[in-house]
C-alpha cells in the first residue's frame, strides 16, 4: 500500500505500508510485514520491519522485528523485541590537538 496521507489502522493488516506522512496503529491495530513512513505511533502491535524518521511505542504498543529510525520513543509499559538501527547518525568529529607554541 503506497499512501501520499496518513494512515490509521485499528485492525488487521499484512503487507507493506510505504507512506509519506504518518501512521497510527490504533489499539486493535494489528500490522504484519514492513512500515515506511515519517513516523509511526504504535498503539497495537506490529510485526515486521520498520523505516522511520520517528517511531513512538505507546504504553499499549507492541514492536516485534527491527526498527531503523532517526528517533526511537518507548513509553513506560510498550514493548520492543527485536534490533534497533539508528540511520542518519554523522560521527562527531575528533577535535584537532593544539600544539602549545614554543618560544625559543
């Protein structure tokens, strides 16, 4: 399912998800296989692979597989089983070693 809008789901679902914007996964949501999106709040229970910018795990939700996000948020009481990837991190650059300045 290819979606310009946002989506929520409060039942069952199996396939891919690819969306621009966001999707929701209601308390009785039950997706199984890959979300793409710019964020996604769990309420229900996903199984599958996740690519997000933001993916948010309510206190109800449930993720089984792997997320690879920007940002990971697990509320008390949500629960993650699986990998957690985060994309878009650039290294932090070693700074550089002033040499003191000998006077001769």
């Amino acid at each position: 399912m290819n979606l310009t809008c946002n989506l929520y789901v409060d039942g069952e679902f199996e396939g891919t998800i690819n969306s621009h914007n966001e999707v929701n996964i209601g308390k009785h949501g039950h997706i199984k296989g890959d979300v793409i999106t710019k964020r996604l709040v769990v309420q229900g229970y996903v199984e599958g692979t996740i690519n997000a910018d933001k993916v948010e795990i309510k206190s109800d939700g449930r993720v089984s597989g792997t997320i690879e996000s920007v940002e990971l948020v697990i509320e008390s009481k949500g629960i993650f089983e699986g990998n957690s990837v985060v994309k878009d991190i650039k290294p932090k650059q070693t700074p550089k070693k002033i040499e003191p300045a000998i006077k001769a």
